[in-house]
C-alpha cells in the first residue's frame, strides 16, 4: 500500500502545481486523522451493549407531534442534532413509513415541546431545571412521581472545546501546588451555609507557604441563568446536586461571576488566590485542573475519558432524553422503539462517533435505563392535590448512578 500511495503522488504531481499537491497532501493527512479518531472513539463502545432487532410499531397517528406530512417531531438540544439525524436514518431504514423532523434549537426548547405535545420526545444536555419542569410537573405531575416526564440517561458530556455541554471541573491558578479536593471542600469553597463550615481561607485546607491565611477567591459563571451566562445549567447543576441534600446551599457572596468561561479561566491565571469552577472543555494550559476524589470515596480523578466513562468522576454531566406521559395513557410504542435503539449498540455507537466527541453509556448504565423503558408502561392518572405539595423536588439525576 505505501508504495500505491507513493506512486500516486507523483503521478499526480507530474499534471499539477506545487500548490495544488501541498492541497492534496493536506487532505490525505486529514483522512488519515479522522479515520483514526474515528477508530480510536469506536474503542469507546462497551462490546457487551446489546444489539438492536427491530420491532414493529404502529404509525402515529392522532397526536400533536405528528407534523402534517405525517412525520415524527423531535425538538430539543442542538449539539444533538448529528446523533438525533443518524438515529432518525437507521430507525427510518428497519421502520420504512416512519420519518422524522428534527427542530433541534437548544435545551430551552425541550421541555415545553413534550408538555405541549409538540414533541413526542426530548434530547437534553445535562438534564431540565427546575424552572423549565414546572408547566410539566403542574400538568402530569402526581404526589407519587412529582417529575411527570420520563428521564432516561444515554451518553456522557464531552471534552470537547465545540461542544455545548461539558463535565464541570475545578481550576487553580499555576502557582497554587493544591494537590485535590473532596465534594465536600468543594461545597464549602463556593457555598454558604454547608453544615461543615464555610471555606473562605486557604489555611482551612491544610495549604501553607505562599496562600497561608490567604482568602480564597472563588469565581465562576453567574449561577442565575436570568443573566444568560455561557452555560445556564451550571449553577443549578451546582447547587441542586452537587452542593449538599437537594435544595442544596446558595453560592457565596464572595463569588465572582462572569458570563462567559473564558473570562473565568483569564481571571483564576491572573489571580494566585483564585479557584474558578469552569466546564472541563474551556480549560486551557494557562490554569490547573485539580484532581477530585472520586465516587468511590478514595481514587483521584480528573474528568478523563475513562473517569466519565466509568461514572467516577464527581461532576460529570450527561446527555438525556425527556419522554412525554400523560396520566392513565399506555406509554407511546414508537418511543419505546425509538429509545431500544439509542440503547443498543448501534444507538451508541452513532454517540462515540459523533463529531462533537460526546461518550457513550457503558452495558452496566444501558441495562438500569432498558428498565426504565420496560416498566414504564400505563401510567397512573394524576392524584388530587395542593399545588405546593411537590416542590421543591429533585433536579433529576439518573437512578443508579
């Protein structure tokens, strides 16, 4: 083969310019280069995912996410918009008759379609706030499942500086010689309220030298997602989930917010006295990831490929797909269908090969969420209640993890 690929070069350059051979090489290196990411991020699939084997479903019909030419609606997160296209393709391909119209124009977007039935489902980066279940919950809800929707877990965040949803990680300035934290230290750095008593001093964990009873400065985006900073999710995230028992404790009011993650990373390189919290894909060499002891209570982890892929990593955050129930309904068989897929190794192979590097489920993950879809069959009708009964109620994590 090298010397097939040698002879074609220069017998190509014999018909044209330097130029056009250096466009020529160029692109040769970039077929190369994307066909080993591309072998590299196949590698990433879990061989013991169950294959997908088509069954047959009813057409849709009589239902407000079917569009006029008779095709399925999805509207939600654009970053999905490749994966979605793909899975589309193949359900399309063991289901002929059955299309589909994707309306993908950011998480915003997701929740109302379902509640409306817009959408008969929902893809969601890092799963729906509190604000944005509300309608739902008001609608479907019940004293037993206050979130009406159903919340199935099918991929990871990735580490990808183009993609729109990331784990979160914690940074230091270069100097700072911090050598990891726990969630809790987290909590107390940038929340008030805790329990364990609030971090403000560099001292209260253990650091010396330069940072003795130094203040820390901890910095990040604007919790509130009314000031639209870069990532609306990360201060709920935050606080809902990661910073005490849900509802969680506010950040403190010595945090320093900014829209935009780049404008946090050039603050903690700035300041040796920083510690920003900043999604893992802005990170840049001018700042230091600090390693966090895992889920097991004892390994460091660092937001790697395989600290996500193995659910180690503490602040990892996932894709989603939110499904539409309505109360005494049978649960929607095309849907169901649809979600086998995703959950097959098909499904998540169309994730690792994705072009904004999102990671797949591992077997142990698509197993707890394949029984999700199994039991969610008629759901039971809506019990009478007060309308503050229900909230607040819990972010929405996957069960299992």
């Amino acid at each position: 083969m090298r010397t097939h690929w040698n002879v074609s070069l220069f017998s190509f350059t014999g018909n044209c310019s330097g130029m056009q051979f250096l466009l020529l090489v160029a692109c040769m290196c970039m077929a190369v280069s994307g066909a080993a990411q591309g072998k590299g991020r196949a590698g990433l699939v879990d061989p013991n995912l169950p294959e997908y084997h088509s069954q047959p479903v009813p057409p849709p019909h009589d239902r407000g996410y079917v569009m006029p030419d008779g095709s399925v609606r999805i509207v939600g997160f654009d970053d999905m918009a490749g994966m979605v296209a793909k899975w589309d393709q193949e359900f399309s391909r063991t289901h002929p008759g059955v299309k589909f119209t994707p309306i993908l124009k950011g998480n915003g977007t997701a929740i109302p379609a379902i509640t409306y039935d817009i959408a008969a489902f929902a893809p969601e980066g890092g799963g729906a706030t509190l604000l944005e279940l509300l309608p739902y919950e008001k609608i479907y809800g019940s004293k037993k499942d206050p979130v009406a929707a159903l919340i199935i877990r099918i991929g990871h965040g990735s580490l990808n500086p183009a993609a729109k949803m990331s784990p979160l990680g914690i940074v230091v300035n270069k100097s700072n010689p911090i050598k990891s934290l726990t969630e809790g230290q987290v909590a107390s750095i940038f929340s008030t309220g805790s329990g364990t008593g609030d971090v403000t001093n560099w001292s209260q964990i253990g650091m010396g030298g330069d940072l003795a009873d130094k203040p820390i400065h901890p910095t990040g985006l604007y919790w509130d997602a009314y000031q639209r900073p870069e990532d609306p999710n990360m201060g709920e995230y935050m606080m809902f989930r990661k910073m005490g028992t849900f509802p969680g404790y506010v950040f403190t009011q010595n945090y320093e917010q900014y829209v935009h993650y780049s404008d946090v990373v050039k603050k903690v390189a700035s300041d040796p006295l920083a510690i920003g919290i900043i999604a893992l894909n802005k990170a840049d060499s001018s700042v230091r990831v600090v390693p966090l002891v895992g889920s097991d209570g004892h390994t460091l982890t660092t937001g790697s490929v395989r600290d996500l892929t193995s659910n180690r990593y503490p602040y990892g955050r996932d894709l989603y797909i939110y499904i539409r129930r309505e109360p005494g309904t049978p649960f929607d068989p095309l849907v169901q269908e649809y979600m086998r897929l995703i959950l097959s190794r098909r499904g998540q192979e169309i994730i690792a090969q994705d072009a904004k590097g999102y990671l797949p489920l591992n077997a142990e993950d698509v197993k707890i969420e394949l029984d999700k879809l199994d039991n969610a069959k008629t759901w039971a009708p809506r019990a009478k209640q007060g309308p503050k009964l229900n909230f607040p109620f819990p972010s929405p994590e996957p069960e299992g993890k």
